[in-house]
C-alpha cells in the first residue's frame, strides 16, 4: 500500500463544526448519568467525534486525525483522554469564541491517557480538539488489528476492530468510557479494490488514485466509544431486506455461500426483536462481518450495526459443519442481535452492570432461540447454562452479579459466567415470578425511557415493578447485590387430602466453605408433584411452606427457572429416584444436575448420582443421555492418573453408554431429529475418552477409507471423528493430521484442525503441539488456543511450557486475556503443587486486584483434589455393589 500524507486528510476535516452533533440528534434521547464511575475527569464530555484514518497494513501502522467536539461543563486547563500507544502532533483546540490554542501533551502510559495542559483555564463552553495522531496495527483482537490468512487466491490480510472493554483507546484518542456518549463520523483511505465497513452505511467513495480510495460513512447514532467498528479487506457483503432495515453478511471473498443461513437468521431474529422490545432497530443496515481466526477472550462482539464474528461461529462450511454449529450459529446472532437493544442502544453507565448487557442478551437468545426454532427443544439448555454459573458461584472467588469495577483489567475480567448465565438465570426467575407479558411491558419502558443512554440496574428493575405492580426490587437485590447459590432443603413433605405439604429451609450451597454463615435470599419457589399443577411461593426469612396438589414424587423447582440448588431428605430422594422416569425432561437434568453437585459437595451421596443414571431409558431425551455422557467424562478425569481404578469405572461407563450409542448408530437416519444428531457426535467423544476400543476402531476406519471414500467421513462426523483420531494419535497419525492442516485452503477448516492437533491424550505427541504452536504456521491467534486444548489433557504440561515460553506466548495472547490466560491452563490440574506454582506465577504478573482467576483456578485445583480424596471412595462402593 502506498501511504496518503496526513495533510491530505485535514482537507477532509476542515468542514468539522461544533453543531455537528445536533444534526444528528435523535429524539427523546436519555439525559446522561451524573454519578457513574469514571476514571476521567468529569468536566468534559465528547458530543461528537470527527475521524479520518490511514490504516498501513504493510507497515502494521496507521495514521489518524480526529477533531472531538467538546462541552467543558467548568472551568479546567486541562482536557484527558485515553489514548494507548500513540503519538500526537499539530494539536489544536478552537473554542466558539476566541483563540484557537496549542496545548501541551503529556501521555501517561501506565494509565493510557493523554493530557492536553493549556496556559489558562478554559471557560465552560464548547470547543473543538483537533489532533494528528498514529497508532499501531496488533496481532491479536485488541484496538485495530490484523488477520492473516489463506485462501484459494493465495494470501490474505484484513484488518478489523475490537474494542471492548476498553481498547477503543488503541484506535482513536478518545473518553473511552461507557458513560460518555457521542456520535461518530469516520472516514478511511483503504486500498480501491477492498471493501470498508462501519456501523453505518457508506456515505460517499472517492477515487485518490493511487490504488486508494476515500470511504466516508454516514454519522453513526449517539453512542459509546467500545461500540463504534470498522473493517477494511478483500470482502464480499450478502443482504436481504428486513422491513426499513438492509441485514448484511460479510465474508471473505468467496465464502457468502456459507453464511446463507447467519443472514436469514439475523433477519428472522431482527423481526422479533422488533416485536418484542417494540423499539425498531434505529439503524439503516445491520451487517454481522465474518473473520477467520479466534480469540482466547470473545467469539463475537455486539458493535452497533455491524457486529463482529468469528467465521468459526457465523460460517457453516458443507465439509465440517455440525447440528451444533449449526445451533450455536444462531444462539450467537440472538445473543449480538439483542445487544443492539440492551447494550447498544441502553447502555450500562460502567462496567459495575456489565450484566444488564451480557445477561439479558444471554436469557433473550435463549428465549428467542426456543420460540424459532422449537425443533430443537433447546430449552433445556438453560439448565446447563445455570450449571455454568454455579460452577463458578459455588466457590469463595465468587462474586456479585453487580460487581465493583475499578481497573482496566478488572473490567476485563467481568466477562465470565456470573455476568452471563447467572445474569440470565436471575432474569428468567424474576420474569416467571412476575409473568412474560408483565416483564415484557417493562422491558418495553425501559427501553423508551432509556434510549440512547445509559442506566444502572435498579433502572431496570423499576421500570419492570412499574409496568407489572409485582414488588421485584428486593429479590432482584439479593440475587445480583450478593454472591452465591441459595440452598432450598426440603424438610418435609407430608401427603394429606390429595394435598402435599412441603416445609423449607433455605441455606447456602458452597463447595469450598462448610463453615460459612449463610447469606439469606428472598426465593421464588415452584414446586409440582410428577403429573400435577405447580405451586408458588417466596420462601423468605430463611424458611417457608407450600402445599402441593397431588401426592407422590415432588420437584422442587419444577420448570427449573430458579437460581437455587434443591437438597431432599434420603427418603424424599429415594420416592423421586424410583419414579424418576415419570419425571418431566427438564426437571430430570435439573434433579441430575442438584445431585451431582450436592453429592460432590458431600451433601448426600457422590454414588446417588449413578442410580439416577441407571433408571434413565435408553430411549430418553437425547439430552439427558448428553448429561449424564459429560458427567462420566468428569468422573473419568477425576481418577485419571489411577489407571486401575479408571479402568473399573470405565468398563461401568461404556456399558452403560453402548446401548444407547447403538440406539443412535453412526449413520443418520431419514427424518432424525436434530437433539439426536448431537446426541451421536457428544456419545461417540465420550466413549472414544473412556476407551471404548468398538468407537476408537471404526473412527479410525472411517478416516484411513476417507482418502479412497468421500463418504466415509460425513460432513456432520468429519470433526467428531477427526477428534477421536486425534486424542489417540500417535506420532504418524499426528504427521497425517498436520499435513492436511498445512494444506488446508479454507481459514475456517484450517483453523479447526489445528485444534485438533491439540488434543492428543500422548503427552509426547502433545509436545509437538505446544512446540507448533510458537512457530508461524497456526496463525497468530491460532497459537494460544493450541495451548490451551493442550492443556485440557495435560495442564501441568502446557502449563509449565507456557511459562517457559512467557515471552512468546504473550505476544500471542489478547492482551484482555492475559491475567486469566496462564491460570486457565493450569485449572484442571490434579497435581498439590500447581497450587503454590499458581501463586507465585501471580505474585510475579499479575496485580492483587486482578487476581481474581488465578484465585479461581487454586480454588477448583483444590475442589478437584478434594473430591478425589473424599468423593471418589463411594464411587467405587457403588461400582464394586452394582457390578462396576
């Protein structure tokens, strides 16, 4: 690329003005919030950022100029922004009246700010802040960044944006900060025969000459800075129309073929939204844009009107794509597509209520996903999403739903299950409490009353009490003020009169502090006797009671929307465990799941689990047999390392899993329905890690008579299959597998079989994964998720290599991940001393206020040893009475 002078770009920006924003106000916009936490002064806010830049892809550098309207609400001599690995030149700034000033320009880079320091202090009022700046182009999915690839047409670099949490700083110099709202008016100078994209639609191209051209987009809405994108590479862009709105795809050239059902998708999911929120999507185009490549910290990013997707989780390619993907393609598009309301529109006023963005959008993809596509009885899915938070809110590293943000970092590490699962898990009990079309209504106003500003959470909890006449305010707090798992135990439960009458007392569960003093928590309890009419309550206080129609097995938490863990006396349990095939699916995994964790926990037996397992039919759920194969993949991790043991409880595991693997059988059948299609890859995975011999051999079949045979290795098994080749590679077949990823053409299946030669259980084999992975052939962000599939078998090892590596490895890490990367490898780990190679990695790298993972990974080191030495004992009771 040949570079365009800076001076040319300020011709583009003489035009800029201080009334720019007002052109481009939107009415019944929210008035700002004048208490949310900030790390900036709060005596100026932006109204309009003005921005031309050159990216030079060749150079991994780019050259900017940025005129930011500003109101200085007090006096002050100073104006700071957040800027992070820039230099500054020609900066000026132009009041409305008087005379334009040249400030002095300190940059701070431990705190990533510039500081412009003028003679006096300025007046309040408004002013324009023009500044010449360059940045620098990154490797990994921070600030702008690039992506190299191949394909059919050789080599490839795109450049794309991400900057949430806080690295819009990287791009522009600007109040990087959720708080401080602006409109956006972006232009670039890219290469003539590549494709620029933004959040709004192109406004005007101008030919340069010079193999350049001037995009210049039209003004986005008023908006937070993490929100604001822009691409630029060899792009192909698919659309179709959804009302007033242009829904978009764009890919790489070639591949719009393989995002065809990512964009009917969006479209469908648009008109719901629509529905629902009964605020229409403001923007003229929303473009989901497609990326090769991965990133250890998101798959996707919200960016108002032009989301940004890993082709991994947008594409669907013919030759490797699964049910799975084909699911998870959707969930994801739900997930962006609801941010365009919550997150985008109304926004958290900082990273304290992260959740109001991440959790709502989690419960509506959710809903929206079952209403469409009701064929895949997703929605037992939110009991697995439920497990996920509790994974993480069962231990002493927990925290609120509603966090305290004080960091860069921190910010950062906001992004876990609690913002997520627990935040969506706490909206679907509270709509339930309330009822769908009431908390609708107050979605509904909020949304109105919120539009283009930002809110706490208590905004979102008022607006729904107002709209329903149902008193939320109190329980909401006490499920997102404080951490934890509520403890329901049944006490009781009598039968009289066709009536069963149930006695609570609510405690908290924990995995790790016996001896803690509960929290208490107002509950919403649903409770059905198997074949009956639920019942509700709000067991508060610490106890409660609720009489039942019918008498027999009693779920409690029937329907599974609350946010507590069940715990029933042996003789309660052993009346649900004996009529357990009559219980409702969802209420069996939700049973299973209780049981599990209580029995781990040591709350009841670790072995009652089992029996629950034995009673299920072979021809049940396919998602129940899902569970209970991942359960018998964690028990088999727990005694790994006691290879006599294991091969007891293995022996138990594949008999009790054949039958329904034969059930399924390898190929499709006409008309199979999808959870069944899943069914077959997640049992042929289990059984090849528990040895199943029968499984390893035919996939090994299935790949030796696929070089002569194309059909031996169908599109929706090609990836299951290339798995289990994988995990029981030896050095040749490691060989095979790392020639057809060298050769590979398409970034998308490329991407997926170097994941594969991750994820061998030989540690010398897995070697050479870790020892690929520091070379450039993966790719750049291809190099740390090799490491950490690795270290899915062999933590100790990927650990210990990675900080052998550090400053290697780094290079390769986002720098959003880097405080929970290194801790993550080492999580499952089974060894003692991890523990104390955890801490000192932490005393050494990472601040006492980010700490916060590798806190959580001792934590579950700890619980894993635990359960191996107090836990595994029944199990193998249980096998040697039940003829394991």
């Amino acid at each position: 690329m040949r570079r365009l002078l800076v001076s040319a770009i300020a011709l583009a920006l003489a035009g800029a003005t201080l009334d720019v924003a007002a052109q481009s106000a939107t009415p019944h916009v929210a008035p700002p919030v004048t208490d949310a936490t900030t790390q900036l002064p709060r005596n100026v806010r932006p109204t309009n950022y003005t921005i031309a830049v050159v990216p030079h892809a060749d150079k991994m550098t780019f050259d900017g100029k940025i005129a930011i309207a500003v109101d200085v609400l007090e006096p002050t001599d100073k104006i700071v922004l957040n800027a992070v690995d820039m230099t500054f030149a020609n900066t000026v700034l132009n009041p409305r009246n008087g005379k334009v000033q040249k400030p002095k320009v300190a940059i701070d880079a431990a705190s990533q700010t510039v500081t412009f320091t003028f003679d006096a202090p300025l007046p309040a009022g408004q002013y324009l802040l023009s500044t010449d700046y360059t940045g620098k182009i990154g490797t990994q999915a921070n600030g702008l960044f690039a992506i190299d690839y191949e394909n059919k047409a050789g080599k490839q670099r795109a450049l794309y944006t991400q900057f949430e949490a806080s690295d819009a700083r990287k791009f522009i110099p600007s109040f990087d900060e959720p708080n401080h709202k602006a409109v956006f008016d972006l232009s670039a100078d890219v290469p003539s025969d590549q494709m620029a994209v933004s959040n709004m639609p192109v406004a005007d191209s101008k030919d340069l000459g010079n193999g350049l051209k001037r995009v210049k987009f039209q003004t986005s809405p008023k908006m937070s800075t993490y929100l604001l994108f822009f691409g630029v590479g060899d792009f192909e862009r698919a659309t179709k129309m959804q009302g007033p709105t242009e829904v978009g795809v764009v890919t790489q050239r070639g591949v719009t073929d393989q995002a065809k059902f990512a964009l009917d998708s969006s479209a469908d999911v648009l008109k719901e939204y629509n529905d629902y929120f009964a605020t229409p999507y403001p923007l003229p185009k929303l473009d989901n844009v497609a990326s090769p490549g991965r990133s250890q910290f998101f798959g996707a990013m919200e960016n108002w009107g032009a989301i940004y997707t890993f082709e991994y989780a947008l594409l669907l390619d013919p030759s490797i794509s699964t049910q799975s993907d084909k699911q998870g393609v959707f969930s994801i598009a739900a997930h962006e597509i609801a941010h365009q309301w919550f997150g985008d529109l109304v926004t958290m006023s900082w990273w304290d209520d992260l959740w109001l963005n991440e959790g709502f959008a989690t419960w509506m993809a959710a809903r929206t996903t079952q209403k469409l596509h009701p064929e895949w009885n997703t929605v037992l899915g939110k009991v697995g999403q439920r497990e996920a938070a509790m994974g993480l809110d069962a231990v002493a590293t927990t925290h609120p739903v509603v966090q305290k943000v004080e960091t860069v970092e921190q910010a950062a590490q906001a992004f876990d299950s609690i913002t997520y699962q627990k935040g969506s898990a706490v909206i679907g009990m509270l709509e339930g409490y309330v009822g769908g079309d009431k908390w609708r209504d107050g979605v509904r106003a909020y949304m109105k009353t919120h539009a283009y500003g930002n809110t706490k959470s208590d905004d979102l909890w008022r607006a729904v009490q107002d709209a329903s006449g149902v008193p939320i305010l109190d329980i909401a707090h006490d499920f997102t003020l404080q951490p934890g798992i509520p403890l329901i135990r049944v006490e009781s439960a009598t039968c009289s009169a066709g009536k069963t009458t149930l006695q609570f007392k609510q405690g908290e569960f924990t995995r790790d502090r016996a001896d803690k003093q509960p929290l208490t928590w107002r509950v919403p309890v649903i409770a059905q006797s198997v074949g009956g009419q639920p019942a509700r309550t709000l067991v508060q206080g610490g106890a409660g009671s609720l009489e039942v129609p019918g008498c027999g097995p009693v779920v409690v938490n029937a329907g599974q929307s609350g946010y507590y863990r069940t715990l029933y006396t042996p003789q309660q349990f052993a009346t649900l465990r004996d009529g357990f095939a009559k219980v409702a699916p969802i209420d069996q995994l939700g049973v299973m799941n209780d049981v599990w964790a209580l029995g781990m926990a040591g709350l009841q037996s670790s072995s009652d689990y089992l029996d629950l397992a034995m009673r299920v039919p072979a021809d049940a759920d396919p998602q129940i047999w899902g569970d209970i194969a991942d359960s018998f993949a964690s028990l088999d991790n727990y005694y790994r390392g006691d290879a006599q043991r294991q091969a007891r409880f293995r022996k138990f595991a594949v008999k009790t899993l054949q039958p329904v693997m034969a059930r399924v059988g390898w190929e499709a059948k006409p008309g199979e329905a999808d959870p069944v299609a899943i069914q077959r890859t997640t049992l042929i995975g289990t059984l090849s890690q528990l040895g199943d011999e029968q499984v390893i051999a035919e996939a090994r079949r299935r790949f030796a008579a696929s070089e002569t045979d194309a059909n031996a290795m169908p599109a929706p098994l090609r990836r299951t299959i290339l798995g289990v080749v994988a995990a029981h590679a030896d050095a040749e077949t490691w060989e095979k597998l790392h020639t057809m990823a060298k050769n590979e053409k398409t970034p998308l299946v490329r991407d997926q079989l170097y994941t594969m030669l991750s994820i061998a259980q030989d540690p010398d084999v897995a070697q050479r994964a870790l020892d690929l992975a520091l070379t450039d052939e993966p790719g750049e962000t291809n190099s740390a998720s090799m490491i950490s599939y690795v270290a899915q078998q062999h933590p100790d090892k990927a650990f210990d290599f990675a900080l052998a590596h550090q400053a290697q490895v780094g290079k390769r890490v986002d720098t959003t991940s880097q405080s929970r990367y290194y801790p993550s490898l080492a999580s499952s780990s089974l060894d003692p001393a991890m523990v104390g190679k955890l801490r000192s990695y932490a005393d050494k790298h990472i601040a006492a206020s980010s700490r916060r993972p590798t806190d959580t990974a001792i934590a579950n080191i700890e619980y894993r040893l635990k359960i191996r030495k107090d836990r595994l004992a029944q199990i193998d009771a249980w096998l040697a009475k039940n003829g394991g």
